[in-house]
C-alpha cells in the first residue's frame, strides 16, 4: 500500500484563527403548530494580523448555530491594511443599515477606544491603536457589519499613488 498525506494544511490554517461569539440569541418562528425555537449566533473571526470576518448562524440549538457561524464568518473574510503601529492608515465611515460607525487611526499606545460589537472586530482584525464610535443603532450584528464595510473601505498610500500613476513622493507635495 502507498503512503498517503495526511491533508495537514486545513489544520495549519484553522489553527491561528481566533473565534468570539458577540451575541446568541432565541429567536421563535410562529407556525401552525405552535412557537419553534432557534438560536441565532453572531460571530467574530480573526487572525489578529489584518484578516477578519463576521458570520451568523442559525439552528435549533446554540452549538450547531456557532459552527454555522464561524463557517459562515470564513466565507466573509476581509483582508485590511495596517500601519506599522497597528493602527489604520486614514479616517473612514461605514454603513450597514442604520448603524453608521466612524473610525479615525490614534496615536501609538491609546489602545482599542470602541464598544459593542465594534470592539470585538477591530481587536481580532489585529489593530491596536484606534477610535471608534457607533452611530445611529445598537445593533450588534448591524454594527459589526458596519465596520467591515468601514475596514474594507481602506487603502494604502501606495495604492492610493498607484492609481494616480504618480510616484509615491509626489503625493506628499
């Protein structure tokens, strides 16, 4: 018999993802019999080096609704750039829905200043310094989907000269 490889690579990759559940919530569904009960999962996945995702998942009970998620927040991975003192290069807004959000970069040290579900995404997207505030909604989900539109919405100074066709020292003067 011939030796196979074991698919070690799916492990490697699974491995430094980093998962935290915002919210799990009982939902019910009226049908003709009566109320049926689900949960519903919102989840954060991260890499803390610039990747994130948000996912939600649905199901009758709470551990089959967070394997939905965090599959479902894999399939919704954002790739942002970070500064070298991890931090964003610019301000943005981000929308989704009526939650609007803000993010401004910050100064080296002042640490993740931003609550709810913000936080959690802006902690496993691996930026360290940076202000952030919630506008409009409470929405957990909202929120979190929000600042993914916000961190997508991102782009380096050498992309930014690139399409300009100019070199990356024009750009200051």
């Amino acid at each position: 018999m011939a030796n196979k490889k074991k698919n070690t690579r799916n492990k490697e990759q699974d491995s430094n993802w980093e998962e935290r559940v915002v919210q799990v919530r009982r939902v019910t569904k009226v049908v003709k019999g009566g109320k049926k009960l689900s949960f519903r999962a919102i989840l954060v996945v991260g890499d803390e080096k610039g990747q994130v995702g948000v996912g939600i998942g649905k199901a009758s009970d709470v551990i089959g609704a967070v394997k939905k998620a965090v599959t479902d927040a894999k399939k919704h991975i954002i790739t942002i750039p970070l500064t070298r003192f991890d931090s964003i290069p610019h301000p943005i807004n981000g929308w989704s829905g009526a939650a609007k959000i803000i993010m401004r970069p910050s100064a080296q040290g002042s640490g993740v200043i931003a609550g709810g579900s913000i936080r959690t995404v802006l902690e496993l997207a691996g930026v360290k310094n940076i202000l952030a505030k919630q506008l409009g909604s409470s929405n957990p989900l909202n929120n979190a989907r929000a600042t993914l539109d916000g961190l997508s919405k991102l782009r380096t100074f050498q992309e930014v000269a690139q399409e300009r066709n100019l070199v990356i020292e024009n750009l200051y003067s």
